[in-house]
C-alpha cells in the first residue's frame, strides 16, 4: 500500500484540507482527514486535483507548433500543412513522437488521453503488414509515458460532401465502413488502453456510413469532429438539408457514449439535440483560438443536459488548467458576463466528465475505486501565491505542477519526467527529425 498525503484535496465539489489518499494496485482504497502527514508517506503540497483528462488530442500534429503562422492564413490552409507533416510519419517516428508528445501531457498533469487517430496507413494508401501497426505506436508510447489512453479508431472515407479523397488523405482511409470495421473493431481493451471509435466528421463519412458504423460499435465510446467551421455546416446543409448535429441524430450517433468535440457553431436545436441526447461536448479553446474556429455555446450545452470536457487538440498549448481557464474566458468573451461557469464546473470538465467521455466512469474523482491518479499544483508560486485554493483554476499553469501520480505511481515531479528524463529534449529530437 502507498499513502499520499495532500495539503488540500478537490474531492468532487468539497475542498478538503489533510486528506490522506492509501493506494493500492494503482486503486484508491480509502480517503480520511489527518492534520499532518503519516511517517513514510509521500507529502504533496498544495492543492491536489484528480487526474487531468485530455479528451481530443492529434499526437502528430505536435510537430506543428510554431510552423504555421508565416502568413496568418486559416483553418484549410494549416490543414495543408498537417498533410505535408502526416506523409512524413512511419511507425518508429509516430512513436518517438508519440512519447514525447504524451510526456509533454504526463509533466502537466494528464493522466489520460483520448487519441483521434487516422493516420492509419503509409503514404498514398498502401497497407502496412500487421494493419493496426501505427495505432499500436500510440499505444505503446501511452504505455511509456504512464498515462491511460483511450484509442479513438477513426473512420476516413472521403476528401469532403460528394468529394473524393485527395492524395494526401488516402493513407487515413480504409475504403469503407466494413474494412474500417474489421481493422479498427478488432483491436481490444488492453490494460491501460481502452479501445474506442471515431467518425471524423460529416464531411468524411457520408451519411449511410454514419448510420453503419453507429449501429455497429458496440458501446464503445465514440468520438466525431462536429460543427467547427461555417464551411463545413453549409455544406452539410447543402447536401443533406440539415445541420451536422441533426444529420448526427437522424443517423443514430448520438447518446451517452458519444462525444461532439468543438460544437462550436450550432444552433439551438443543435444545442437541444445534444443535451436531450446526454451527448457530451469537447471543447478545444487553444486550438479554437489558435485556428480562429470560433467559440462555442458552453453554457447553454451544459444547462441543456451535455457533460462538457476539455482537450488539446492540435497541442499549440499543453495546459489542461489553461485549457480550462479558457473555456470560461471564452464565455466571458461571448456573453460579456463573468462566472458564466464556476470552478468545479471547469474541474468536473477537466476530471470526472473527461474520464467519462473516454470510457473511464469510475476515474477523475479522489475517492475509493478510482485509478490513484493525482496532480500536485502549487500554492506559492508566482502566479498562485495569495490565491484562494478554491480558485486556483483561474491563476496557475501547468508550470505550477510539482508531483503527478498515475494510477499509483509517481510519473512526473517538477516537470521532469521521471521514466524519460528531459522532454523539452525528447520534444525537440523527435520534432527536428521530422523536419530535416
């Protein structure tokens, strides 16, 4: 049995002071109070979070930051410059990448990831040998940086509505649901990886392949791109008559297992649709901003029934307690009203709600017969010194992230990892090795 013992401890919507966390099999056993800490357990300073989850993540896409801003340009234009990046990856730098990108995440207090992966095949649509090869560099690189991942398999089949696949986008796609559904569907729960499943959008799979894959996955949680450019809303509209959310619905991919990532631009029968459905909603605010997507309904989406959750998506910032600032200050941005969602609001999105999204229910929560994952925030840096430990959410960074513990085991302390060291350097390697 290990002990931790926390200065203070968010446990769902309660603050509590001395809280003494016992583990065992990487599970916690039980939480009690205590004043001081026990003889031999491991003393974590400050405030002590849950494990942080990060719903939406392209690991490869990591190796843009910093490459695109050049000329301003939009969000088709980057996209170009993903698939220039994309036709640069085999299994073995996938996995360099992977783990460095994923220790970036570990150091800031993620605990879990949802990875929405495509890239599935060598360049031009040939197929690797063994099939799931580049999902399994995923997997294995989770595995080395000590986080859970949930493996979001994504179906690709076309370029857009009515619109063939171009060059670049052929290694994402298997040709149709049914081979997507004997290459994705066959891999199971391993361990710390969940197996899950993903439409990557209405542009990329047409509506009778929605409907197939929906009836077809089994429960598992299942992901889908929805509504984040204007673009792509009228062009659903175009061609089907109705909103990407609606033509969702209508196909039967929507409910509790299914998970809307940016829902940005809806309407209120989107919003209704979605919160009816216990759908929940992943929202990206770097990314959003950094793509200049736009900011999505938060609020509403909550109060019409939508658990919300949070992700880095293309990882221009990884920083789930930024991430979470940011959701509230696009709320502020949009309305012109403060408070629009309250602390443990944005920490259940963080947290519980995250885990839930990716097939985890039990975890993102400090309490007995969840995983012992704990992130350690300081009180008394320069940016949290005076703040209440209630509302630190709103001052500290990952900077202020000292100990992370996942699933019972210490992986990170003072931003250095404590498995592969250095991951400003590892981040550097395997990125520069993309680009020479």
């Amino acid at each position: 049995m290990t002990t931790y013992w926390c200065e203070y401890a968010w446990q769902r919507s309660t603050l509590t002071r001395g809280a003494l966390v016992e583990a065992e099999d990487g599970q916690i056993t039980a939480v009690q109070t205590s004043d001081t800490p026990p003889a031999g357990g491991h003393v974590l300073r400050g405030l002590v979070f849950p494990g942080f989850a990060n719903v939406h993540s392209h690991a490869f896409h990591r190796a843009l930051r910093g490459r695109t801003h050049d000329d301003g340009g939009t969000f088709w234009t980057w996209r170009q410059a993903m698939y220039r990046l994309a036709s640069r990856l085999d299994p073995d730098s996938y996995l360099r990448l992977a783990t460095a990108v994923y220790a970036e995440m570990a150091v800031a207090g993620v605990t879990v990831v949802g990875e929405f992966h495509y890239l599935h095949h060598p360049p031009g649509g040939r197929r690797y040998g063994e099939p799931n090869v580049m999902g399994r560099a995923l997997r294995e690189a989770a595995l080395v940086a000590g986080i859970r991942m949930t493996l979001l398999d994504t179906c690709y089949l076309t370029g857009g509505i009515d619109t063939p696949l171009s060059p670049e986008q052929q290694r994402f796609s298997d040709g149709s649901v049914t081979a997507w559904a004997e290459r994705a569907l066959s891999e199971p729960d391993r361990g710390s990886v969940r197996a899950g499943a993903a439409i990557h959008s209405v542009r990329a799979v047409p509506a009778a392949g929605i409907t197939e894959l929906a009836s077809i996955v089994d429960g598992r949680p299942l992901h889908v791109h929805v509504s984040e450019q204007p673009a792509e809303n009228e062009a659903c509209l175009a061609a089907y008559g109705r909103t990407p959310v609606q033509l969702l619905a209508d196909s039967g991919a929507l409910g509790p297992d299914t998970t809307a990532v940016h829902a940005t631009h809806l309407t209120s029968t989107d919003v209704e649709l979605l919160g009816s459905s216990r759908t929940a909603a992943c929202f990206c605010p770097t990314t959003e901003a950094d793509l200049a997507d736009g900011i999505g309904p938060a609020r509403e989406l909550l109060d019409a029934g939508a658990p919300l959750s949070l992700g880095s998506d293309q990882h221009a910032v990884v920083d789930p307690l930024v991430e979470a600032r940011s959701l509230e200050y696009g709320e502020r941005l949009r309305t012109g009203q403060r408070g629009r969602l309250s602390p443990d609001e944005l920490v259940t999105a963080l947290t519980s709600a995250g885990n839930a999204a990716l097939g985890w229910p039990n975890a993102g929560r400090i309490e007995p017969g969840a995983p012992a994952d704990l992130v350690a925030v300081r009180l008394d840096s320069v940016r949290t010194a005076g703040c209440h430990p209630s509302q630190v959410v709103y001052a500290a960074t990952a900077a202020d992230v000292h100990t992370v513990v996942s699933n019972g085991r210490v992986i990170a302390v003072d931003g250095h990892h404590e498995r592969l060291g250095d991951v400003g350097r590892l981040l550097h390697d395997a990125i520069e090795e993309l680009w020479t």
